[in-house]
C-alpha cells in the first residue's frame, strides 16, 4: 500500500494501493468499515495518485496528484475530479478548507547537479495552496524550500504545521518546520 487515513469520526479507513501493471501502475482506494475490518468499496483510479486525505465532515475523500485532486463520496459511492491538483494534501478537520503542496524544482536539479561537498547548493520550492472547497479558490498561499514531507492542521483548524527538508541525494540533509496562521477572511 502507499497511502493510509483515518476519516474524522474513527469509523472508517482509506488505503491507497498501488500496483506494477503491464503499462506502469494502477491506483486504488479502498475503504473499510472500523470494527470490523470490513471492505465497504473500491475506487479505481485511471490516473496517478500521490496522496490521500479525508474531508472534514467524514464522508469525502479526496485522492490527489499533481495535475487534480478526484473527490469521493463514500456515502453515494461516487468519484468526480476538481480543478486544482498536488503532491500532497491535507483537509481541515474543522472547516472546509484543503491544502495541497507542490514541488517545483531548482535550475540546479533541472540540469541534473550533484552534490559536492563544500558547494553552495540552491533547494527547490515546495507551494502550499489553501483552497476553501465550497467556494473553490485559494484563500491563502505560502512556500517552504525543500519538499513538503508532511503537514497537518491544528485542532482549531486555523494553523497549517508543515515539515519540508531537502532531498536525500544532498549530503548535508536538513530539515525545516513551519507554522502558518491563515488570513482572519479565509475563515470567513
């Protein structure tokens, strides 16, 4: 498997499995019903798929990859795709409020560097965008250098926690936390 998530109301769980096929790889999300371990459906995805996130109300999944983000309704058991896309995500637990990261490269790495040690080494950029899902636009924008590894939102939902490092072909690997409070409108 490749991806794991818990919805809000601990009753249920997503698994993201990623499977060798003939042409490349085959994405599915399965969804369990906790106790029990029971297998409730199966999403089949016909695209790639980076991550997995629940939304706030317990009953939307989101599985996303850089170009879109595909919305599944566990409860009518339909999948539809939004406009937006990223490595990784992460949905508020208490408004309806999505993050999503992207990667963008250095000149450095774009030309295929290596690492000496001693060199001044230039980090890529990983983008966060906050999208309010009801209204579907961004309401706040923030970038880190590395590649996101993780983020997590505060129980109040108003603090976005972020954990980038650079990547592991540089010798001295480093790693960076941030918090980010969103803009007092995003809530609004």
């Amino acid at each position: 498997f490749r991806r794991i998530a818990f919805n809000s109301d601990g009753k249920m769980f997503a698994m993201l499995i990623e499977r060798k096929i003939e042409r490349g790889f085959s994405y599915a999300v399965h969804l369990y019903d906790i106790p029990g371990l029971v297998e409730r459906a199966v999403f089949q995805i016909d695209d790639e798929v980076e991550d997995i996130c629940w939304a706030s109300d317990g009953v939307h999944l989101f599985a996303t990859n850089d170009k879109r983000t595909y919305r599944l309704d566990t409860s009518r058991l339909e999948m539809g795709t939004l406009g937006i896309g990223g490595l990784r995500c992460c949905a508020s637990t208490r408004h309806t409020l999505c993050a999503l990261s992207k990667y963008e490269p250095s000149v450095w790495e774009t030309v295929g560097g290596s690492c000496e040690i001693g060199k001044q080494i230039e980090f890529g950029r990983s983008w966060i965008t906050v999208t309010d899902l009801l209204k579907m636009q961004a309401v706040a924008e923030w970038s880190v250098p590395g590649w996101l590894n993780d983020m997590r939102w505060s129980v109040d939902g108003e603090k976005l926690y972020v954990v980038s490092a650079d990547d592991e072909h540089i010798v001295s690997h480093e790693e960076w936390a941030y918090v980010f409070k969103l803009p007092p409108d995003a809530l609004a």
